[in-house]
C-alpha cells in the first residue's frame, strides 16, 4: 500500500481485491476473463502499514480480529520485498525497482523522524532540514550543509501512489494538486517514460506569514556508478522542467542508489523561497534500512541462481577466462547462485577447443559432453 511495488500475479490481485486493498475497475467474462484492477491512494492504510515498518510500535496490536504485534524495522520490510520480486510475485516494468527501492529508502527515513517526534505517529509532516540529513546517512552535525530559510519547510508522504495522467508541472503546480497530495500523505511516481524526473513530492513551507506548496521533483539512477558529467545533466535536465513550467520555487532531487562506492561527502542545500534548489543524495552502501539490497535484487522469477541458469552456454564457452564480476558484487560467497555459478564455470572445459572449431563441431562437442 506504500509503494505500489508492481503488476501482481492473478491469484494475489484476488485476495488483494477481496481484502479491500486493491480495487476491481473491469471485468469481461466473455471468451477468456479479463479483469483490471487498480490500487488507489488510501492514506488509512499506509498509516497503518507505516505502524509496522517501525521497530517495536505497537499501536495497534489487533486490527479486524488479526494480531498485528509490534512493527518490526524497515531492513526486515525490505527483506520480505527482495523476496516478493525474486520470486516473481511482483513483476516490475523496466527500471521501477531502483524507483521502488529509493521511494522505500525515502519513506523509511521519514518515518524515522516521525517516531521521534510523535510516538503516537499523529503528525506526518516532518522538517525538511532533518529529513534530508537522514537521507544523506547522517545525524544533524551543526555544520550548515543543510540550510532553510523559508520557515516550516516539511514533506508529509508516507505513501508513493502510481500516478499515470500527462501532468505538466505547471498543471501539477496550478491545479492545487500539491496541497491535495500534502494534506493526504502522498508523493506520486512520474508516469511511464516521464522526461527527467521519476518522482513528484510535494512541499509546504511559510512565507510571509502564508502557506505556501512547491514540488521536489526527484531523479532516480539505479547504476554502479554515475560520473559527474551524468550527474550534472541529470540536475539540469530537472532544472529544465521548472524554467519551461515557469516555476521559481522547489527543488531538485538526484538520489543515486545501488553505487558501488560513495564519495563518504555530503552535498550543500539551501531552500527558500523563488528559488530552485539541487541536491545530490547517495544512498549508503550498507544503508540501514537495505534499499540499497533492494535496489540490487532479482526480478527475473527464481533469484539469482536463474539467472545464472540462463547464461549457463555463455559461461560454458567462457570457463577458462576470468571475468571481474559476474554477479553483483554484494552476493556473499556463500549464496547458492556463486556456487552454481562456480560449479558451472569449474565443468566446463569447451573454451579450450581452438579458435578454428567449426559450429558444427562445437556443437558436436557439446553432444558429446552432455
């Protein structure tokens, strides 16, 4: 209900549409069944999801007859998550896990700091000074690195909803969306294929004695390593919607996550008002909360292990060479897919036929060896 992670399988949008969390918006029974189903903001239940994702809340220990127990912390959330995509439960379009993972990453620090400073978890809002200190892995230090002007500036989301309409900023800006997304404890996934941006969280900061709401747009790379250049472009390109919306207020977001080394440093950010601010933020390697774990995970249906599986000729016809990295670089030695892979690697003996072979008779080999 927090991060709408994914297309579902059949069997689980059925026990989703008859518990109430997923809602049935088309049905053909003619010829082969053909239902379409949806999952709407409900800012009821992420609040009540939000209960579980904190270690040791127990503000709702039965809820409808069901033994909730204490909330357990977020790194055991995102385990149950690496389990639900490697096992196929949930299968991503292209690109949504580093989306998914990084929407976690950002929900979890929030609700860090909601823990903080309301046990009873009644206010969502938190500053925008101390949630990003946390985003960047770090306690506040004093030293100035964030900076706000605009008094109250503060995000709200405990939610990230799917949001699928051809929203211009300015239309998101205009519309009054941004107080109704706020008010309601959302931020919204960019639409499939939105330029430059994969997220839309809303702000509410004071000017003037006033109230006033802005957009954090935010950038999502889910890569080993991101070069300057790339980085720069990433922000411009953010900073590009805001002069062609003719916005002189928010803030752009460039969350790196999955990095196979961060750079330990942390990037200045100062907000106010009628003025367009950039951030970088990488997500720790060993983050707390594992969204980095998360962001790295298998989606192809049976973990790592299939994938190896399906590259099985291509190590075969590469055993005697010696590659850097084959897997990811956080798979423990011990994991069932390094040791298939090495058993794999270890059997094989085909690399070694000449460069002259023909197709035929490599094929013929293969025969033989099987």
């Amino acid at each position: 209900m927090r991060l709408q992670m994914a297309q579902v399988s059949f069997d689980f949008a059925s026990e989703l549409v008859a518990l109430g969390y997923a809602h049935l918006t088309h049905f053909t029974p003619e010829h082969t069944a053909v239902a379409e189903i949806a999952f709407l903001p409900d800012p009821v239940c992420a609040w009540l999801a939000m209960t579980q994702m904190i270690k040791d809340c127990n503000l709702f220990k039965v809820v409808d007859g069901i033994s909730m127990g204490c909330g357990e912390h977020a790194s055991v959330w995102s385990e149950k998550a690496i389990k639900i995509y490697s096992s196929a439960l949930c299968r991503p379009a292209k690109g949504d896990v580093g989306e998914v993972a990084a929407a976690f990453y950002m929900l979890a620090c929030g609700d860090e700091l909601r823990r903080k400073q309301s046990t009873d978890l009644k206010q969502l809002s938190v500053p925008l000074e101390k949630w990003i200190e946390i985003l960047q892995g770090r306690a506040s230090d004093g030293k100035g690195t964030v900076h706000v002007e605009s008094a109250g500036a503060s995000v709200s989301f405990i939610q990230v909803c799917r949001n699928h309409l051809r929203h211009s900023l300015k239309e998101i800006n205009d519309s009054a969306l941004l107080k109704h997304w706020y008010r309601g404890g959302r931020a919204s996934y960019g639409y499939a294929s939105c330029p430059a941006y994969d997220m839309v969280v809303p702000l509410q900061y004071t000017f003037n004695e006033r109230l006033h709401y802005c957009p954090m747009l935010v950038s999502v790379k889910n890569r080993l390593s991101y070069s300057t250049k790339q980085r720069q472009a990433a922000i411009e390109a953010m900073e590009g919607i805001f002069r062609d919306a003719k916005l002189e207020t928010g803030v752009c977001m460039l969350l790196l996550i999955g990095l196979e080394t961060t750079k330990k440093a942390f990037s200045t950010f100062q907000f106010s008002h009628d003025n367009v601010s950039t951030l970088e933020i990488e997500v720790p390697n060993e983050d707390k909360f594992g969204a980095t774990n998360l962001a790295w995970c298998s989606t192809c249906g049976g973990g790592e292990e299939a994938e190896v599986m399906v590259s099985h000729a291509d190590l075969a016809l590469g055993a005697d060479s010696k590659f850097a990295c084959l897997l990811r670089s956080k798979t423990k030695d011990n994991d069932p897919s390094k040791k298939l892979l090495n058993e794999i690697t270890e059997g094989y003996s085909i690399s070694r036929l000449s460069d002259e072979t023909s197709s035929a008779e490599t094929v013929a080999t293969y025969a033989k060896q099987s």
